[in-house]
C-alpha cells in the first residue's frame, strides 16, 4: 500500500507532466490525491519541494525503464545502443508508462519552465539527462568507440531531438529517424 507522501508525489507528477508545473496548483493536487494540505505540509515545505520530489520519482521510473529496456534487447552493447530509439518509439506511441500517455519529456518541460539554470529544479532536469549520458558511455566504450564520452553526448543529443520532434511535432517516428542516425555512428 502506497503511503500519502508517495500518492501525493505520483499525483504531483501526473498533473505536472500533463498540465505543467506552474500550471498546476496545489489545490489541484491535493483534490486529486484526496489529502489534507496538512498532509502536504508535513511532507514538503513548498510546491518547489514536491517538484523536486516528483522530478525524482521521474528520473527512477524513466532510467529504470529506459535501462531495463535497452539491457532486456540484447547482450551486445551495440544493439542495447540501439534499443535506445525502439523503447522511445514505444513510449511515443503510449506503450510505455501507463496512465500517463507521451507528454513530451518532464525534464525538458522542467527546464523551460524554469529556465535560471541555477534554479533547483533546472538543475534536477540537467543531472537527470547527464545521468543517460553517463549511462551510454560505457555501452559506447563496450561497444568499440574510439571516443566512448563523445558518442554518448552524439547519442544523447539523438534522443533529445527525437523526444522533442514527437512532442512538438507529432511524429513518433522521429525514434526510427534518431535510430537510422544512430546506425551510422556507432561502430559496427
């Protein structure tokens, strides 16, 4: 059984990943997760706290998902590489993360709505995208790169721009394009 604090994050973060987060106000939040503001007070001092808390519970569902995805494709870090673009494609067409649907990318939404870089939720979103890079790099080195750290910053940015292409432009084949792309620079 759920604790209030985790229903009260999981609900944060579903209204802010599909309203926004200066577009969702607590009294929202708290109507939808059925707690006092009592509740909410005990768990976290402001919104920006459940905020963070939400763009956290977001990171472990998305890397756990992502890496479980890419790791369960193939043994070969060439291709888990690749299962990159396929478990995107997945999440692009609602495949992946029921109930929630594709919205773009929560970390991105996160950053722009908070665009102080020195702001704490902009930099949540930031170390939450170092840590898929960070993730990549041994795959890269594994999979025979001469420059493990720039192929994953190469294949990073691949994934940024397909999410972005299917949020703004409402083409979930922008992971086959990504993938296609992808193809050409990792070693074979």
């Amino acid at each position: 059984m759920q604790s209030r604090r985790d229903e009260l994050v999981d609900t944060a973060l579903r209204l802010f990943y599909t309203r926004g987060f200066n577009a969702t106000g607590i009294d929202k939040i708290l109507a939808e997760a059925g707690v006092a503001k009592m509740t909410l007070y005990k768990h976290f001092r402001s919104k920006e706290e459940l905020i963070l808390a939400a763009l956290n519970r977001r990171d472990e569902q998305f890397r756990n998902w992502l890496m479980g995805e890419m790791e369960k494709a193939s043994p070969r870090p060439r291709e888990r590489l690749l299962a990159m673009f396929d478990a995107l494609e997945d999440w692009f067409n609602g495949r992946a993360f029921k109930g929630l649907g594709f919205n773009g990318c929560a970390f991105i939404n996160a950053a722009s709505e908070f665009g102080d870089h020195q702001h704490p939720i902009h930099r949540t979103a930031a170390e939450h995208k170092q840590r898929i890079v960070d993730y990549l790099e041994p795959l890269c080195r594994q999979a025979g790169a001469e420059d493990p750290a720039a192929l994953a910053e190469q294949l990073a940015l691949l994934k940024e721009g397909a999410i972005a292409t299917a949020q703004v432009r409402g083409m979930p084949a922008a992971s086959r394009t990504a993938r296609a792309i992808a193809e050409t620079l990792i070693p074979a």
